[in-house]
C-alpha cells in the first residue's frame, strides 16, 4: 500500500503531521475526516503536493486579495468554527508569503491568550489601524459577523474606485507609450536609411526634411545625455516623494492641477467620507473615527489638514465647521454635512456624499477617456504621419521633376 504524508488539524485547533498508509488519497481523506480531523494537505510520500495559488515574498497585500482575506474570515466566522482552526484554514489559503507568515504570528497570538485585534494591531503593514479598529470594534459588541461584513461592503467599494481610476489612467499611457515606441521606430531604424540615401544625392533637400535630418543627427549625439537627464529627474522626484515634505509638497500640488486637480479631490472625498461613514456606523465616537479615517486617504496633504480638524472638533466645533476651515472636502460635501449633522444623522449623509462624489467621479472619469482617447489618436496619428511625410518629401519633389 502506498503512504500517505499528512497535515490535520485536531478539533481543538491544534494541528498534526504523520503519515498514514492507504489504497489512494480519497479513501485516506475520508478516514481522516471521520477521525473528525481537518485536513489541510494531503499527498503521497515522495510526491511533492502542488499549490493552486502563486505565492510572492515581498511587497505589501495587494487591496483585492485583502478583500478575498475577509471574505473567507466573515465566512468562516459565520460558520461557527473555533477560533484557531478559522485562523489555521485562513493560513492554507494565504497565497503571500509575507502575509501567510503573519497570520502564523496572529494564530500563535490569540493561541496564548490575545484577542484578535491586538494580535492584529502588531502588524500595521498588513492590517491597518482602521481595521484593526473594525475588529475591535466587532469583538467588543459580540457581533464581529456584522461588522466584518460591513466592512466587506467598504472594501469592495474602494477596490472599484481604485479600479475606475486605475483605467482611467492606464488607457492613456498605452496610447502615448505606443505612440512614442512608433515614433522612435521611426527616427531610429527607418530615418538613418533615408539620411544616407539623400546624403549621395547632390539634390537640393525640402526645408522639412532638412530639419528633420539636422534634428535626427543632432539627437543621436545627445541621445544619451537626453536619457540620463529624464532618469535623474525621475529617481530625483521619486527619491523627494519618498520624504514627509516631499509627500506633503507633491500631493499639494497635484490637487491644483487642472481637471486632474478636481478628480484628485473627488477621489480623496469619496475615501474620506466613505471610511468615515463606516466607522461612525459601528458607534465608534466622531474624533476617533475621524483619526481612523485618515489613513484611508491616499493624499498626504489632506491627511495632514485632517488633523486641524480633529483639534477643532475637540474644542467644540462642528464636523462641517471643522472640514470647512481645513479645506479638505468641496464646498457642496460641506453643506450636505452640516445637513446631517443638524439632523441627526451624519453617518447617513456621509455615505450620502460618497456615493454623490462616486457617481460624479465615474462620469468625469468616463468623460475624460472618452475625449483622451481620439485627441492622443489625432495627434499620434499626425505626428506618424508627418514624419512619413517629411521622409518622402523628396522623393515627391524628384518625381514631378521626372514628369515635367
């Protein structure tokens, strides 16, 4: 009989490795099951078992495996399982390395004692200070299902906003990015020929062409220089970015540029309000909720001028007021605050807003690809053609010759 390498888990969350013999894996599957145990891998000794899911070392979770991560967690935790053993199915399914090694560090937490928010709270890079809040949150209502399913709602909403303006962005670039791969096509292989063709030629050049020769060959020689100056400029701005001012300063700036300035704080509202929205859902007060919501903004600079806000409010002030003089949200997002306040019900118009800005935002964005799409094609398409053109000028130009 053949044996079997095993991995389970006992019904007191602790887990076993052994091995058993068995006629084929689904019969030793089913003996193990009926033993009441989990299990987790299962494979013939000297076979190595293969996994279904790629797994990456490094780098931060991506947003969107986060979202598949509490999707299974509410799952699991509405199925009624024991706490380690929720934890031990969630580490199998982990297909980050990093984050797979965390969560052994979470289980092994809350295994000696620690409840599940702060064994999560030790690790900010992959849990951050709102949803540790959330779990929190969950744990100290006794209704964690509810919570992490708003929550849920939450992320599936900002994985479509990223993903709206991700395209918006992304479209663009591929049009410019192939045109500018064309053009050097163009000046790089194609133009030398036509250079040394025209240069045996004693005929006198079209001043077009001239210039576009004179432009070739004085480019060639600064090619390089060209090249290194655009990748210093580049590493220089990246390496500015990655300071505090840096941040602060870019992201200032970026927000008074025109129509990207206006969709930067769209963006910005939408995740400011949303977030805020969900955590004064789950009664957590205004001033914490509002600390908790900015680390869900992507702009540092507003991020920053929240902070102005959560003073304010401590002394007294309103949130409309406070937002208002920090001029972190538009002007018609403060009124529909102020609103919500008066009345009673500022969670409610805080998601009232977001999902204003959010339909806003989709058709400017909408809009924006729409009219980028045939303006880059116009103009990619006139700058091929024009070089096309200016290459062939004299040959045209020695073709009416011959005719006349």
């Amino acid at each position: 009989m053949a044996v079997f390498a095993y991995r389970v888990a006992r019904p007191d969350g602790s887990t076993v490795h052994g091995h058993v013999e068995g006629e084929n894996e689904l019969l030793v599957r089913a003996k193990l099951e009926s033993q009441g145990l989990l299990v987790f891998n299962l494979h013939r000794r000297g076979m190595t078992s293969v996994k279904t899911k790629t797994s990456w070392a490094w780098g931060k979770l991506p947003l969107g495996q986060f979202l598949v991560f509490n999707q299974e967690l509410l799952a699991l935790v509405k199925s009624g399982l024991p706490i380690l053993r929720i934890w031990d199915l969630l580490i199998e399914r982990a297909g980050h390395a990093g984050f797979q090694r965390t969560l052994r560090d979470v289980r092994e937490d809350i295994r000696g004692g620690a409840s599940a928010s702060d064994a999560l709270a030790k690790h900010p890079v992959y849990f951050p200070e709102l949803y540790v809040a959330t779990v929190k949150a969950g744990e100290q209502s006794g209704n964690l299902p509810e919570v992490l399913q708003r929550y849920v709602a939450y992320l599936k909403l900002m994985v479509s906003l990223r993903q709206k303006v991700k395209k918006a962005i992304s479209y663009p670039i591929v049009l410019i990015g192939i045109g500018l791969a064309v053009v050097g096509f163009l000046l790089t292989y194609v133009m030398p020929t036509f250079v040394s063709v025209y240069g045996e030629s004693a005929t006198t050049l079209p001043w077009a062409t001239q210039v576009l020769l004179d432009m070739v060959m004085h480019a060639e020689s600064g090619i390089v220089p060209a090249v290194a100056v655009v990748i210093g400029i580049m590493l220089g701005t990246h390496a500015y970015y990655a300071t505090s001012a840096g941040q602060l300063a870019i992201d200032r700036l970026v927000l008074k540029l025109p129509l990207v300035g206006q969709i930067a704080v769209e963006h910005n509202a939408v995740q400011l309000t949303r977030t805020l929205g969900t955590i004064l859902a789950g009664g957590t007060p205004l001033i914490d909720a509002l600390q908790g919501a900015r680390g869900a903004v992507s702009n540092r600079w507003i991020a920053q001028e929240t902070i102005g806000a959560v003073n304010e409010i401590r002394e007294g002030a309103t949130l409309a007021g406070a937002l208002d003089r920090s001029r972190v949200l538009p002007r018609l997002a403060i009124e529909m605050l102020s609103v919500g306040e008066e009345t009673g019900s500022l969670d409610t118009m805080l998601r009232d807003v977001a999902e204003f800005y959010e339909a806003n935002l989709d058709t400017k964005l909408t809009q924006l690809t729409t009219w980028i799409e045939p303006v880059l094609l116009l103009v990619m398409g006139v700058l091929v053609g024009g070089i096309v053109i200016v290459m062939y000028l004299p040959i045209f130009q020695m073709a009416g010759t011959v005719g006349g």
